[in-house]
C-alpha cells in the first residue's frame, strides 16, 4: 500500500499562488490514480482535482482554470499549483491515491488564504 505525505502548504495572500506536493512510498506509483481533495472546517471533504495513470486530468468546477495537477512518476510525486487564491480555498489539503482495491489518503496540509 503506497504512503503518502503531503507539503507546500501555508498562508498566502488572495491572489496569491501555492504549489502543494505529494510524496508517495511505494512501488507502481505511475499506475494510480492520484488526486487532490480538500475540506474547510465545518465542511464535507470536496475533491478538488485527478490524474490518471495516463495522464488525463479532472478539476472540480471551484477550481478549473485557477489550478493544475501533474505528475512525476520517476520522482513519485504529484503535484497541485494552485494561481488566484481566494478566501474560500482555505482548507486542509488531502493527497489520495488509488488503484484497483487499492486507496491510501495522506495527512493533510492547511492551506490559509487571508490577507
């Protein structure tokens, strides 16, 4: 089972831009699917982003045109850039990986946006 460990995250001005990373342990990282989700206090878990093993890419609609998600398979890593920040993207910030059966979540990085 892949381990995951989430950083970048921290406080940012709106209008600002973070990028948050995920570190996977494991191997066949290239054959999950990763994906990004988040959840703000008081507030379900929403998902954010996705990227498939082959690379295809999904956004929630909070999110399209402000954020990318990738993915380096030879460093296991994948990626969230987050551009235009607003006060409502502040949350905790979750990795998750699956695969088959397979699904691993990491422990979360906060995320502030506040002037």
């Amino acid at each position: 089972q892949v381990q995951l460990v989430e950083s970048g995250g921290g406080l940012v001005q709106p209008g600002g831009s973070l990028r948050l990373s995920c570190a996977a342990s494991g191997s066949l990282f290239s054959f999950y699917t990763m994906a990004w989700y988040r959840q703000a206090p008081g507030k379900q878990r929403e998902f954010v982003a996705s990227i498939g093993s082959s690379g295809s890419t999904n956004y929630g609609d909070s999110v399209k045109a402000r954020f990318t998600i990738s993915r380096d398979n030879p460093k296991n890593t994948v990626y969230l850039q987050m551009n235009s920040l607003k006060s409502e993207d502040t949350a905790v910030y979750y990795c998750y990986a699956t695969r088959g059966v397979i699904s691993s979540w990491g422990q979360g990085t906060q995320v502030t946006v506040s002037s």
